[in-house]
C-alpha cells in the first residue's frame, strides 16, 4: 500500500527569524496522534537556517540523530569535545545513546538546508558516539546511493544502531530505479525536487510516500528529481 502525503500537509514553524523548518511527523509544539512515526523514524525535518545563527547548545538522548546537509554548511560542538563543519554532500550521525549535549550553528553569510531525521535505535543505553563522511550524493546520477545504514553489509556509509538504511538519489527525466523490498518493511520516500511516478502514483516536490506491503517499487523520474528512500523495518522487533 502507498500512503501519499502532499507537500501542502507538512507542518511548518518558523518559531524564530532565521529557522524555517517543515516537520514530517510530530515534533515541538505540533502534535498529531496519527503522525507520530514511521516504524524507527520519529523526526524528519526539512530546516532551512539563515546566515549567522543556529541551534543553540541542547541535550539528546536515546535517538540515532542523521543530518544530511543539502545546501551551505553547519558546524557542530558537542559534549563529547567533537567540534566540526559539516559542509554540503556530507552526512553526519550522532548516537545519543546515554546522553550528551550540543549545538548546531551557520557560521556563514549564506543559509543552510539541512534534512534532520532522528531513528529509535535498536538498543539502549549505549555510550554516545559521532560520526561524519562526505558521500558527496549531491553528484550522483540515475542510482540509489545508501549514505547511512545499520546493515553492515554496506561500506563506504555511516553506521548507525537502527536496521534501516538512508537512500539519496538524484534521477534524470524518463529515468528509471527499482527498489526491492519486502512485506516486513517499510519505505519512505521525501522528493526535494522534481517529479516522480512510482507503482503508478504521481507525486511532486516536498510529497511523500509511505510504502507498506509492496515487494518493489518503480521509480521513474517525469521530471529531474532528486529524493529520500528510506527503508525501514515494519515492526518495532526488528529496529
């Protein structure tokens, strides 16, 4: 089954001048007993922060916090005495676990785009740990590029304690990708831009999918489009 959510159901907030941020599931001051995750998927934020300001310092615990940086740059300080600049086409995870505290700031004159998801890991009480790589996704060209997962199977991606695995794909015009998949999991799909036409379902920019029950899914670009895949387990024993 395919769940399409239009862009025009996001949640936006924009709670101080330079943050505005649409919300995927509930989060902050917006609640919704329907939307509150999808399978380990508790957070996704698509934020956009302008130049000069940011995320203050702030505590975490017990989640697998992913930010992919889309656009500009963001430099990270945490309790852990991690201190960095996450640039465009890079990709960072921060595991809670236990504990920590940090701040997320645009150093620059220019503003960021960042998407910022946030799993349930598979286990608790782990100690907090990072972790940051350059995948460099933004280049890629008509394939699924895996940039985060908790399957060790994959190399050359960030780890993360969840058994699911983060997809980017930046897919030209009449193109086409097939994501196998099985009735045990789930997939979610965020197109940035672009248009998609998937198991015969069309969707535009800022939709989103939410895939239960299906075996594979064909994935064909109307328009250049770039997207998230995540797939995900579908029941909480397997996160």
């Amino acid at each position: 089954m395919l769940k399409i959510i239009p862009a025009t159901d996001r949640h936006h907030a924009a709670p101080v001048n330079w943050l505005s941020s649409y919300f995927l599931f509930s989060f902050a001051d917006y609640y919704d007993p329907q939307n509150v995750q999808f399978g380990p998927l508790r957070v996704f934020n698509d934020d956009s922060i302008q130049g000069n300001a940011g995320f203050p310092q702030h505590p975490h615990s017990e989640m697998e916090i992913v930010t992919l940086v889309l656009d500009g740059e963001l430099t990270h300080v945490d309790t852990m005495g991690n201190r960095a600049t996450i640039k465009k086409g890079e990709v960072q995870r921060m595991t809670a676990g236990t504990g920590l505290a940090h701040s997320e700031q645009n150093d620059t004159d220019k503003p960021a785009h960042i998407y910022q998801l946030w799993f349930q890991p598979n286990q608790k009480g782990l100690p907090p740990s990072y972790e940051q790589k350059d995948v460099d996704f933004l280049d890629s060209k008509n394939e699924l590029i895996p940039l985060v997962s908790g399957q060790k199977v994959l190399e050359d991606v960030v780890y993360m304690n969840s058994n699911t695995t983060v997809y980017w794909c930046n897919l030209a015009t009449d193109k086409t990708v097939t994501f196998k998949t099985f009735p045990i999991r789930n997939t979610f799909i965020y197109v940035k831009e672009g248009s998609l036409y998937i198991n015969g379902v069309d969707i535009g920019p800022n939709d989103q999918v939410r895939s239960t029950d299906e075996h594979v899914l064909e994935i064909r670009a109307s328009k250049d489009a770039q997207f998230i895949l995540i797939d995900l387990p579908g029941s909480e024993a397997n996160y």
